[in-house]
C-alpha cells in the first residue's frame, strides 16, 4: 500500500486498486452530488402523503392472524381436556340433563361464580352425576379395608351412603363458595370503580365507554369486577335493548349493591336523569355501608373474644396469681 501527498490541487493515495489521484475538485462533486441527492430525497419524502393509520392498521390485523392462529390451534394438553369434556357432554345430552330447568338455574349459579361457558355446566352436571357413584364405591372400599370384611352388611351400606350423599352435595358446596367468594371480592371493589365511573361520566364518555374505561383501569385491582364490567360494555354495544345488557348483568352478580346501580343505570337510560349524579350517591351509599359493616364487626369483637379468654387467657392468669399461693401452702403442710 502506498500512501503520498500530492500538490496543491489534489490528494493523492495509492491502494494498489484505486486510482492514484483524487482531485480537490473531485472530492467536492462528490460532496455536492450526495448533498443534492439527500435534499431530494427528504424533499420527496416530505411531499408523499403520511398514512401512519395504515401501518397501524396492517400491524393490528398481523397481530389478530397471530392470536387467532394460536386460538384455533390447541395445545395437546387443550385437546386431552376437549376430549375428557366431550364425553361427558355426549353423557349429559344422552340423559337430556341440559334441557330441565335446574340445568338453566345451575348455568345462572355458574355464571354467578365466573364460569360462563358451555363446557363448565358440562361438567358441573357431569361430576353431579358422576361423583356420587364414585365416591359410594371409595366409601364402601375404605370401610371394607379399615373396618375389615367382617363388618356388617348394614355398617358397610351407611358408609355408601354416606360417600353418595358427599359426592352429590360436594359440587354444589363448591359452587356456592365460589359464588360467595366471588361477591366478597366484588361487593370490596364496587365503591372504588363507582367513583371512576362518575370520574367518566363527568368527562363525557358515555356509559358503554365508561364502562369499558373503567374495566381497563380496574383490572389489576379487581379482575372480577373488570370482567364483568367489560362484558357489559360488550353487551350494551351489540345488543339492540340495552335494558337486557344491564339485566344480564344484575342476573351474573346477583347482589344488592349491584342490583341498585344496575336499576340506576336504567333509570338513567330511560328518564335522561343525570348519570354522573346518581352515581355519586350510590358510591357514598356504598362506602357507609361498608363502614357501617366494619362498626358492626367491630362491636361483635369483645362476644368474640370471650370464649378465647375464658379457655387460654384466664387459666394461665388463674396459674400465675394463683400459683405460688398454692405452692406455699403445699410447702408449709408438708412440713
């Protein structure tokens, strides 16, 4: 590789492969030519119109191909469920157990709880039919291993019985806590989203939109409440009655709280009354039952304790009053 300076109108490098001499003059063409290219380029690019809607547009609809393949496509374990659930529904629809109206309730109850698909009245009336028979047959093992063979017949059939009667009043104790637990978290979370529902109102959104904003800020919260605040939004926009939306909602949530806002909301969609206003009410009504319910525990404290007092507390204060006295007295009459 050589490398020499050249005179004073030009620059001169030797590569081997490269010309050996690179003018002044050349070197700023190539400067102004690249100059010029990149004003046109930006001037071109400043003329075209700027859609960013349409790359936002493409990009959602890649991501939806995306979800909607991993949706349709179920994983092995997806499958296995799919076929354990199928013949329990080909079961239950055999014996026509869908079609009774303590199947509609059952779906009611479910809903309640947060288990609103098909599947899950499938195998709550599946396990209802099932599980007794089950764990009659497990009762009546046990007793026979346990107890031995030698055990009367009648002692082995009480302890069927009694396997049957568990496994058909398991399902629906399990359900009913579930729905307890459910309202407990959704009776704690309804002031707060009562107060970020006027905090929308007032802003202007409408009650579908409010309800869809205030299920997105709730979320982390109270995903109960967000869910079942979404699936209202939901129902409001492509249900023709609105009324059914909210009443659907006061069927899934089946409390007293709920029922008052759901009627207020009504109200509202029927008599143009104020959204923001009755709401604010109810949330401050809200809020003082919830006080009134933390007095009430709170005055229920000292009958709670008694018990607790009387078994742990006094015997040990009793042991240590009383204790050396006694103590003493044994010491002196044994002397």
């Amino acid at each position: 590789m050589n490398l020499s300076e050249t005179l004073p109108n030009g620059l001169s490098f030797g590569f081997g492969f490269l010309p050996a001499t690179f003018g002044f003059e050349t070197m700023v063409s190539l400067a102004i030519g690249f100059a010029a290219f990149l004003t046109i380029v930006a001037l071109g690019r400043s003329l075209l119109p700027n859609d960013p809607m349409a790359a936002r547009i493409r990009a959602h609809a890649r991501r939806r191909a995306q979800l909607r393949a991993a949706i349709i496509a179920p994983s092995r374990r997806a499958a296995a469920r799919n076929a354990h659930v199928g013949l329990l529904r080909s079961l239950v629809e055999r014996l026509k157990l869908t079609q009774s109206d303590e199947s509609r309730s059952s779906a009611e109850r479910l809903a309640q709880a947060g288990w609103r698909t098909r599947d899950a009245l499938v195998v709550f009336l599946g396990l209802r039919l099932i599980l007794p028979m089950i764990l009659g047959v497990l009762a009546w093992i046990v007793v026979r291993t346990v107890l031995g063979a030698a055990l009367p017949t009648v002692h082995q059939l009480l302890g069927a019985a009694a396997g049957i009667a568990l496994g058909g009043y398991a399902p629906s104790l399990v359900l009913r806590n579930a729905i307890q637990r459910r309202q407990r978290k959704l009776q704690k979370a309804l002031p707060d989203a009562l107060d970020l529902l006027v905090i929308s109102a007032e802003a202007g959104l409408s009650l579908d939109g409010a309800l869809t904003r205030v299920a997105r800020e709730i979320g982390v919260a109270s995903p109960e409440l967000a869910d079942e605040l979404g699936l209202t939004a939901i129902e409001l926009g492509f249900l023709p009655n609105r009324g059914e939306a909210l009443r659907n909602l006061m069927r899934r949530v089946d409390m007293p709280s709920v029922r008052g806002v759901v009627n207020t909301l009504m109200q509202t969609e029927k008599y143009g009354t104020p959204l923001a206003h009755s709401l604010r009410v109810l949330a401050l009504e809200f809020r003082d039952q919830r006080m009134m319910k933390a007095e009430e525990k709170a005055g229920r404290l000292p009958a709670t304790l008694t018990v607790p007092m009387i078994l742990f507390i006094l015997p040990t204060l009793f042991v240590v009053l009383i204790g050396p006295a006694i103590i003493q007295v044994v010491h002196t009459f044994r002397h």
